[in-house]
C-alpha cells in the first residue's frame, strides 16, 4: 500500500495528464456516437449509435473516477502514511542512519575513557538529543514483557514524522515496528508487543525525519525481552 501511494504522488502530474488525455479521448467519443445517434433514421443505425454512446459514457465515468481516487489518495490518505512521501524513496538511507550509529556506540563502550563520560555524553553518542529526539520509556538497559507503551520526544524543526524500528543484536538491518507523523514531547510514542519475539537483546531506535526527507541520527536504546514466564518468576 505505502509503494502505490508513493507511486501516484511521485508521478501525480502524469497520472493526471493520463487520465485527462483518456478522458478526452472518450468525451470525443460520446460526442460522436451521440451525433450519430442524433442523425441515425433506422433501428439497427440508432442501436449502434446507442451502444457506442453508453461505452463512451462508461469511458468518462470510469476516467472521472479514477481522477478523483487520485485526488484522495494523494491529498488526504498519502499526507498519514509516512512511508508514502515521495521524498523518502531512498529508504536504505534512512535505515543505515541508526545502524551507523549503533556502531559508534559500540565503540564508545569498548573504549576506556569514553566509557567514563557523563550519560548525557552518551546519550549524543548514540543519537539521542534531549528536548528532539529522545527514548524516555522503556530506559536504556531495561527488562520488558509483553504490550510495552513507548515514551519519548520527536521534535525538529520541520518536522515530518517518526518511526520506531527494532533488531537484535546480531542483525544488520532495522524493522520499523510502527510510526506517526504527529510531533510528540515527552509523550506516548505507541506500543510495542513484544510477546511474539524471541526473548533476548534487542536495540530500539527512534527516527526522525524533517518534511524534506533529512532524517536525525536515531536514539538507539538497548533493551531484554523476557519470556511470560521469566517475567512471572521475577
């Protein structure tokens, strides 16, 4: 659904310029049949006439409908689906960003002196600028279980939308698990069931992206799912 908005608002002018090159073409076409009909004198000539003039409108008809299913879709159902901007084709981009830094946090971890910096320190090495973006709930090293709600802020300048994405740790790529394109402080971001995963490590990440597709380094926050069961026993 998100690759077909993306299409027709990428390519809104030549959908349009389609549709109306069809529409005149079938407006020329009931235009004739209804002259012809007009003029016709016997049965089987105005029959004809008839029929051709009733594809013709179906023509209009379908071609009207068409150009209006692309107005909504475009104007009112693409706006609230994040992945449907045109501008954010370059969807790899937008996912490499945390993966990067999830690979400077690592290595300010394994470094000694780095590992003595404040926690401020750390949270703008793992992409997390507090007041813009920023994961208050669940904290950084904490045990979940089940439907957990997520807090933090997504506020820029500009602001497009937000997406939380998940992985373990040993994988390379990110899965968005939801999104929203409402600018949110200190507030619930949505709600993550965790109760399908494979308890472990996982890092969280939040990402925002700017109307024009510039997406902030992601909050990356590492978390441990835990079984119904270790949750119950702790």
């Amino acid at each position: 659904m998100d690759g077909l908005l993306r299409f027709l608002r990428m390519y809104e002018i030549g959908v349009y310029l389609v549709l109306g090159t069809g529409g005149c073409i079938y407006l020329r076409k009931f235009f004739l049949a209804w002259k012809e009909l007009r003029d016709a004198t016997f049965g089987l000539e105005r029959e004809s006439a008839q029929i051709k003039l009733n594809h013709a409108a179906s023509g209009l008809v379908v071609v009207l409908f068409l150009i209006m299913a692309e107005f909504a879709l475009v104007s009112f159902v693409a706006p609230g689906v994040p992945g449907a901007s045109p501008l954010l084709t370059s969807t790899l981009d937008l996912l490499a960003t945390p993966t990067i830094t999830l690979v400077a946090q690592g290595t300010a971890i394994a470094g000694e002196n780095l590992s003595a910096s404040t926690p401020e320190a750390n949270a703008v090495t793992a992409g997390c600028t507090p007041g813009q973006v920023e994961i208050t709930e669940p904290l950084d090293g904490s045990e979940i279980t089940g439907i957990v709600e997520i807090k933090g802020t997504a506020f820029i300048t500009d602001f497009g939308f937000y997406k939380l994405e998940m992985k373990t740790i040993d994988q390379s790529e990110w899965l968005t698990i939801l999104a929203g394109n409402e600018i949110k402080q200190d507030a619930s971001l949505g709600s993550w069931n965790t109760s399908l995963l494979t308890p472990g490590e996982y890092n969280l990440s939040l990402v925002v992206v700017d109307n024009q597709g510039q997406s902030l380094p992601g909050c990356i926050i590492k978390v441990r799912v835990l079984s119904a069961d270790d949750s119950t026993e702790s």
